[in-house]
C-alpha cells in the first residue's frame, strides 16, 4: 500500500527527517514512537502533503503512485486521512458545511453525484454514534471552542465519515480521558478491514492494547532506527528511549558531516 | 489642472433656475448656503484627514451630464429592472438614477408614508422644510454637492407609535446611455416609539460612467427603532459617494447595516449624533472587494448625551487589486457619562497586491466610559486551509469556505432572517465570481474563481 524510501524532509530550511525506510502493506498497523522533537508529526504532514514541509529527498508510492506528487486534497481521495495532533479550528464553518464540502468533493473526483440532503444527514447520524459525538456539535464552527478530547473525537469521527484506505493517527489518544480513549479506540477498530492500514503515533502502552499493532518503529532524530512487533512498545513504556539510542549509536554509527 | 469642483459650481452658477424649478422649495431654500460652504472649503485633498484613501477630485473630475430638465422615467421600473434581493419588502419603491418611480400604495396594516419631497412639501406644509438637512452638522463637501445639485427626494415617515411588521425596500438603478450624475436625497423619519426596517439596494445596469452623491438623513424620536440596510452591488464604472447623517433622540434605537457585494469606487460617509440619553448604535459593515475595486467606510459616532451605547463591527475581504479602508471615530463628548462603546474593523486580503486602511478612533471627554476599539489586517488562514484540503476540500473551495465564514460573522446580526440568508448567499456566490453582472461593468470574480461566467440566460 505505502512505501517510503529514503525520505528526507525539512521545515524552515531546517532538516528534520534525514532518510526514512517505511513499507506498510493492506490491513497492517504501524505504530510510530519516539521521544519529543524526533520528526514523528513531520512525517505524518510529509505524506499527507502540508506545504509547510519541504520534501528534499526520497520517495513515497502509494498504491504504485507517486504520493509526493500529489497536492494534498487528491492525496485525500486517494485514500489518506490524517487525524492531526492539533486539530484546527475553523470559527464560522459549521461541521456539516464542511463535512458536506468534503464528502461532495471525493465525490465529484469518483464521477458520483453529490450526496442528498437526508443520505447525508443519515451519514453523519450514522458516524456521530461511532465515536460518541453529540449532534449539536454538527452546527458549531469546525473544531470551534471543542475541548481537547472533543476535537480528537472530531477527528476520528471525521475518519469514519470519509472512510478512508489509509489513516494516520498523530497521537489522537493524547488528550481523551479513558473512556473516550476506549470509545475512539474501539471506533477506529470498527472501521478496520483487511484493506484498510494505519500508521498511529502514540507515546502510550494503552493505545498498544487497544490496537493490537503488527509493528511498532522508533523515530530517533529523524531516522526510523528500531523496528519490531507490539512488544517493542510495551519495553519502551518500561525502560524508555535511552537504551535503544545507545544501541543504535554503537549499530549505526552517525555518518560523517 | 483646474479645480474639478469649478465646473459644478459654474453649472449651478448658470443653470441654478432651471435647477429650482425642477424642485421644491424645501430643497431650494439651502442651495445658495451650500455654494457660500462649496466656495469657502472646497474640495478635499489628499491631505484631508477624513479623505485620506479617496481621491474626491480625480472622482470629480470627467464632464458628467445631469438630469436638470427631469426628463421622466420611459417606463414602469418594476418591469424594466431586476433586483437581486426580491420580495424581501412589503413594498418596494424603484428609484433609477435620481428620479423616484411610482410609489406602490400602502396595504392596510402599513402605516408608513412614502412620499416624493416635491409631493410631500405640498401636502404636509412645513415638514419636509422642518428635517431637509437638518441632521447636517458638519461640513462635507459631497454633502453640500448634493445640496446644491440634488432636485428629487424621496420622504420615508415611520408615523407615531407604529411597528412595521415588514420591511420596506428601496430598489436604486443606475441606468444611463451617457455619462451621468446623479444626485440622490432621502429623508427617513421614524416618530415617537415608530418601528421600521428599510432595505436599500444599490444596483447598477449602466453602460456610461455613473457618479452618484446620495444623502440619506434619518431622525429617530424618542424610542423609536430603524434597521436601514443598504446594499452595494454595483460596476466599475460607478462611483458613489453616499453620506448617512442620523440624529437620534432618547432612548431611540438605530441599526446601520451596509454591505458592499461589488463596487467601483465606493465612499460612505456616516455621522450620527446620540443626541440624548440611552440612544444606540449599531453599525454592520461588510465588504467584499476585487479586481481594482475601492471601498471607504468613514464613520463618526457622537456621544453627545451619558447612558447611550455604539457598536461598530466593520469587515472587509479583499481580493486582487482591492482597496479596503475604514476610518471609525467614536466622540464622547464632555459629560456623557457611562457611554458605552465596541469598535472593531477587521480584514482579510486574500491577494497579495490587495491594500487595507483602518483606523479606529475614539476621542474621549469623559470619564466613566467603557470604550474599546480593535482592528487587524490578516491573511488567510493557511493552518485552516491546510485541514480543509487534507479532508479532500479543494483549495479554491476551502478560501471561499473561510471568506464566506469571515464575512458571515458580521451578516449574522443584520435583520430580518430572509434578508440575512439572501445576503449570505449572495456573498458566497460573489465569491464564486457567480453574481450576476451588471450590463457594461468589466469585473469579476475572485483569484479563486477567475473565470468569467456566461450571462444568465
Ligand atoms: N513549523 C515548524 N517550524 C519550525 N520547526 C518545526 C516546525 N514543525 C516542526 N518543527 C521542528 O521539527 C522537529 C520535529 O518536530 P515534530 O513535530 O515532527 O516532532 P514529534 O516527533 O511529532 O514530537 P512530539 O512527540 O512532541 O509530537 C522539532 O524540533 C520541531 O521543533
Ligand atoms: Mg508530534
């Protein structure tokens, strides 16, 4: 589904991700850690194309097309979503004009007649319960003086209306309480089909036991320098990131400048 | 260069009897005192504060022809002309350049008389005489422009007491086959405890270059309430100066919404005087500009009694070459205790090469107010942009959503409903570059939508 090959990328003509090598296949999960400031959220806005990060090496194929290539909203209908770390705010676009916008949009690129009034509504009625979230919230601006919790269950509430092929989870479990941490974690697996993958960052063991990931990697510094299945999680939630940094530092030693 | 004011003041010099004798003797009787004001202040400069971002004399300066002998209107304006806000009134009387069309009468509910000046001052001995420029405090020049040239007007009464249920609609054309100016009056008067909402529309289907100078006075009684709502849809080959003066009484309510969907180059000119404890003013200003469009929103607010209240929220979008400017004073003047007013203005240049002015003013004689005022100049938001496209919204579609969202803010306290949804549609489709063209206008559309759209057929 997604390959990454030698990604490098900078924000603010400062380098930030220096090659990395990603392959994640139809109905994997991947999970993505690493300590603060490693570049974990700059790969996730790399894929799904936020202008704000300059791509300056490398590679990423999706389903055999050149994802970089690709502005952002066609990246979309390819499938991407990405459930941001913090979400916008959008004063003054309700939740529905928006959503409506988006799910006509996909439409139109797939040739299909834009949604009707009430299959629409029926949509959202549908996705709302999913994730928990109350229906006033669809008259409110996007995202508008939404508590922190509120906006991350906006987020996942908003994968499930566009019912994408490929999710990107930039630490939605940050920020909700624990049932609502069950309640988007549950709603995510609903959503999960063998053709669909996810690639979740996340700096919790809890996040782990509700998404049963195929593979877990550490972003250091920009490179992806451990791979491994659920159980490297779990030992990072022990033991930390230190261990695997002085391993890495004598495996792999840093290049030359 | 000679000065473009000489050729008005020649033309009233020779002309000033046929002038008259087109008029009423209501309007009349402030000609000469308005060529003394003309002769002694002249036009304004680039250096006159109030005039800083509109360039009066160069809008002075082509040779326009006047309606002097008030040749009649050819035919019925309501089947000649389309306004884009229909049936939002109970009534609606059509106005095309400055000669008033046929005054629809009145159902029985309503109460409000609409009535020609030259009409009004035979019938009604003394009233016109009474309020024709009497909310004028201040010199203007376009205000006296008008004064001296303007021979028609139309008298809106709100009489004593009554609550008009539906608003009453002015519908203004520009429409002319030659070089034109045309200069406009309008006198509201709401009585005591009187209650109405007028709903002015300013449309242009000229193919000749349109000056126009429109007074608008209003007088509010004691507790009497007015929501005057004018719309500015109009081309680029229309320049329009129009002056507000209100003067409310106590406990008198007014709300001032203007919303300018297209222009050429526009001026507006507001003043009202608070002129007695608990009187309020809330003024709403939107403006969506493009291509080399001009609007100027000068507005001065006068606590001259304690206990009253102004709101001003002006925004403005401006896209391609636009300029944008507002200047907001609000005076509280020595011992107008406890006045209470909220300034701000706003704008959002989505072109790189758009310009916007704003100088929100307060000058303040007392003590214990409560006055704040705000202004910013922004872009567009691209972190907001960024999320739209990434839910698969298109670019073009994710500005326009966050124009329309930022103009909104301010429809959302125009009245009645119907009006306000009408408006908000009518700004988002300007923003598609779908609002219907104006005969002979050059512009528009967008940066996003820069693609002309065929005519309605
Ligand atoms: N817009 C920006 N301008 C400047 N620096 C930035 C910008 N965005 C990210 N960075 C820098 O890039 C580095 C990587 O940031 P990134 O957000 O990718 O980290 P992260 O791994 O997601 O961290 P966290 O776990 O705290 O979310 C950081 O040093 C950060 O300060
Ligand atoms: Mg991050």
């Amino acid at each position: 589904m997604l390959e990454i090959r030698n990604l490098c990328a900078e924000v603010e003509g400062k380098p930030i991700l220096r090659g990395i090598d990603l392959t994640i296949r139809d109905g994997e999960v991947h999970v993505l850690m690493g300590p603060n400031g490693s570049g974990k959220s700059t790969l996730c806005h790399v894929l799904v194309g936020n202008p704000k990060y300059a791509v300056t090496g490398g590679s990423a194929t999706f389903n055999g097309k050149d994802l970089l290539a690709l502005p952002p909203e066609h990246r979309s209908y390819e499938g991407l979503f990405m459930s941001f770390q913090t979400p916008t705010e959008i004063p003054g676009v309700s939740m529905t004009n928006f959503l409506r916008a988006a799910v006509n949009a996909r439409r139109k690129y797939r040739g299909e007649e834009p949604l009707g009034a009430s299959e629409f509504l029926q949509l959202l009625r549908e996705k709302r319960k999913l994730v928990g979230l109350d229906a006033h919230f669809m008259s409110r601006g996007v995202n508008e003086g939404f508590s922190g919790g509120e906006r991350k269950r906006n987020e996942i509430f908003q994968m499930a209306v566009l019912a994408p092929t490929f999710s990107i989870l930039d630490e939605t479990d940050s920020g909700l309480d624990v049932d609502a941490l069950r309640t988007v974690a549950e709603g995510f697996n609903a959503l999960r089909t063998p053709r669909t993958s996810a690639m979740v960052v996340t700096h919790y063991q809890r996040m782990l036991d509700y998404l049963r990931p195929d593979f877990v990697h550490v972003l250091m510094e920009g490179r992806i320098v451990r791979s491994g299945d659920a159980s490297l999680g779990y030992a990072i939630e022990e033991r930390g990131f230190d261990w695997i940094r002085d391993e890495a530092a004598t495996a792999q030693p840093e290049p030359q400048p | 260069m000679t000065d473009p004011l000489k050729q008005y003041l020649d033309l009233y010099r020779a002309e000033h009897s046929r002038i008259a004798a087109g008029s009423c003797p209501a309007m009349n009787a402030h000609r000469d005192a308005a060529l003394r004001q003309l002769e002694a202040h002249g036009l304004p400069t680039r250096r006159t504060e109030e005039y800083k971002y509109t360039a009066v004399r160069d809008a002075l300066a082509p040779d326009y022809g006047l309606n002097i002998a008030r040749l009649p209107l050819a035919a019925d304006p309501h089947k000649l002309y389309h306004c884009s806000l229909p049936n939002i009134g109970a009534r609606t009387c059509y106005i095309i350049n400055d000669t008033v069309g046929p005054v629809p009468t009145a159902g029985s509910e309503d109460a409000i008389r609409v009535v020609p000046f030259a009409k009004a001052d035979e019938e009604m001995r003394g009233f016109i005489g009474k309020y024709y420029h009497s909310t004028v405090q201040s010199y203007d020049a376009l205000a006296s422009l008008n004064t001296l040239l303007a021979q028609e007007g139309l008298l809106v009464l709100i009489p004593k007491g009554h609550r008009a249920v539906q608003p009453l609609q002015l519908v203004c054309f520009a429409d002319a086959k030659a070089d034109l100016m045309a200069n406009r009056r309008l006198l509201v008067v709401a009585e005591e405890g009187a209650e109405a909402t007028l709903l002015i529309c300013e449309h242009a289907s000229s193919s000749a270059h349109y000056l126009t100078t429109q007074v608008t006075e209003l007088v509010l009684g004691e507790r009497a309430r007015v929501e005057l709502c004018s719309v500015e849809e109009t081309g680029s080959n229309c320049t329009r100066f129009h002056n507000i003066y209100a003067d409310l009484a106590a406990g008198a309510a007014l709300k001032l919404n203007s919303v300018t969907l297209t222009c050429g180059h526009s001026r507006q000119t507001t003043e009202v005087r608070l002129a007695a404890p608990e009187a309020s003013v809330e003024a709403n200003g939107a403006v969506t500009a493009a291509a080399e469009e001009h609007a100027d929103h000068n507005i001065l607010v006068r606590h001259d009694a304690g206990d009253c209240r102004s709101t001003l929220r002006y925004k403005y979008v401006l896209d391609g070459n636009a300029t944008g400017a507002f200047a907001g004073k609000v005076y509280v003047a020595p011992g107008a205790q406890r006045s209470h007013s909220e300034q701000t203005n706003a704008n959002l240049c989505v072109s790189p090469t758009a310009h916007a002015f704003s100088q929100p003013m307060l000058e303040i004689y007392a003590d214990d107010v409560k006055c704040n005022h705000g202004s910013t100049v922004g872009k567009l938001d691209e972190t907001a942009l960024f999320y739209m496209r990434q839910r698969g919204i298109p670019e073009a579609e994710a500005r326009l959503l966050l124009q329309h969202a930022f103009v909104n803010d301010v429809l959302r306290h125009i009245q009645p409903e119907s009006l306000r949804q009408r408006l908000s549609l009518l700004v988002e489709k300007r923003f598609r570059g779908e609002l219907r063209r104006c005969d002979g206008c050059r512009m528009y559309g967008g940066t996003a939508t820069n693609a002309p759209t065929p005519p309605e057929p």
